[in-house]
C-alpha cells in the first residue's frame, strides 16, 4: 500500500508544478489581407477645432478628458500605477461614447460593456478632419495600425510608426501597447488586442497621453521617460509602436 500512495504522491506533485500551458501568439503571415478602407457616411458633429490637424487631434482629447473628469494615472518603472485623481465612468456618461461608437459604424454606448477605447482614437482622429486615405478609422486599434503601417509603405504618410526604443515620442503622436498577452509587434501585426493613446504633453522625464477606457473613462496617463525622451520600459504594459504624427 505505501508504495502505491508514494507514487501518487509524486504524480500529485508533479501535477500542481506543470507550468500552464501559454495561447499561442497568432502570426500575421496567417491571416488575410485586410483590403481598403471601408466607406462610411458618419460625419463629425462640429468643425475641428483648430486649422491644424494634429493641433485638433489634441485638443480634442483634452476636451474629452475634461468632459469626463479629467481621471489621471501615473506610471512608473518599479511600482504599480497611481490612481491621481478618479473622473466620470462610462455608464455616468455612455451617450457620449454612443458618439465615439458611431464614428465606425456601431449603434453601442456606454452601457454595453465594450471595450470603446479604439472606437474614441477614430473618433478624435476623423473629427480633427484627418481623411480616411491617412487614416481608417476601426473599432480594434490593431487593425487601423495594421493600415498605418501599410500606408507608411507609400508617399505621403500622415503617420509613420516607429520602435518605441527608437523614437522620442511628440505631442500628437500615438503611444501603442499590446495587451492580452497578444504578441502584437510592428514585425508581428496579429490583429490581438492593444490600445493606443494621443500624447498631449511632453515634459522632461514625463510624456501625458489621452485615451479611451482607461479605467472606465476617458484617462490622462502619464509615462516615464529615459534621458533621451524615450519610454522607459514599464511591467505589464508592454509598448510596441510609437506613431510619429506628420500631419500640419
């Protein structure tokens, strides 16, 4: 009997420390082409702020921050982010993100717990009076970077992406991260999940961007920066592009 229960002992063992087994990272060489961009009759609700594209694609993100309480987040390099200051939830306020959602062709709000984040990048950029041949709006971030990237492959690009260890990031540029786990890189353009934010501000050691369901809301998050103006690395959030913003 003993050396029956020791050898169910060990199988026990053996079990509990079998690492887990890890989703496969889907590779882009697997998947189709996404094709050219879709046509879409939505328009913005008012003018762009501003004559300039990339100064209106900014002004549009502090706007909306303001609008929903302007939530704050502080990351670093060694510890967990700090919550500076909470604003309005995106079931306080869902038709305003009804708006964002309208900008890729969706009838969905703040109350239909989904993620919006991509839907307010779209949202800001096509209200700033960016055309579609620049930029193709999309509910996924990783798709319309999937398009900027290709579209950087022709003459006058609106956006141009860069290694996040290669690229001092400016205001108006997209700060982009894979989430989930996904594998996405710029080598790797796999259509996982990600999010992306509008750098509105840059300052030495810091650069602040604005987005979309960070935390519920529309969230200014503020990031580290190496001597160079480079992001510094942060655990748990891992950046994959940096999108150089050329437009006037």
């Amino acid at each position: 009997m003993r050396p029956l229960l020791a050898l169910l002992l060990l199988v026990l063992a053996a079990a509990c420390t079998t690492p887990p087994t890890s989703k496969p990272v889907v590779q882009a060489k697997d998947l189709p082409p996404l094709g050219p961009c879709p046509a879409s009759s939505w328009k913005p609700e008012s003018p762009p702020p501003s004559s300039s594209a990339r100064t209106s694609m900014v002004l549009l993100a502090v706007g909306e921050w303001g609008r929903y309480g302007k939530q704050l987040i502080t990351y670093s390099k060694d510890g967990p982010p700090r919550t500076e200051q909470l604003g309005i939830r995106e079931r306080e306020a869902p038709q305003r993100i009804a708006d964002y959602w309208a900008s890729v062709g969706n009838r969905l709000s703040g109350l239909n717990d989904v993620p919006w984040s991509a839907a307010f990048i779209s949202w800001d950029i096509e209200s700033a009076g960016v055309p579609r041949d620049l930029f193709c709006p999309d509910q996924r971030h990783t798709i319309y970077v999937e398009r900027i990237v290709e579209r950087a492959k022709r003459p006058g690009a609106a956006f141009i992406p860069h290694e996040p260890d290669a690229y001092a990031p400016r205001v108006g540029d997209l700060v982009c991260v894979s989430r989930e786990g996904s594998g996405t890189t710029l080598q790797n353009l796999n259509r996982g999940a990600g999010h992306c934010d509008i750098v509105v501000d840059v300052q030495p050691g810091q650069v602040s961007a604005i987005g979309g369901n960070v935390g519920d809301s529309v969230t200014r998050s503020v990031f580290p920066l190496d001597a160079n103006g480079i992001l510094s690395p942060i655990s748990g959030r891992p950046v994959f592009a940096v999108i150089e913003n050329r437009l006037p």
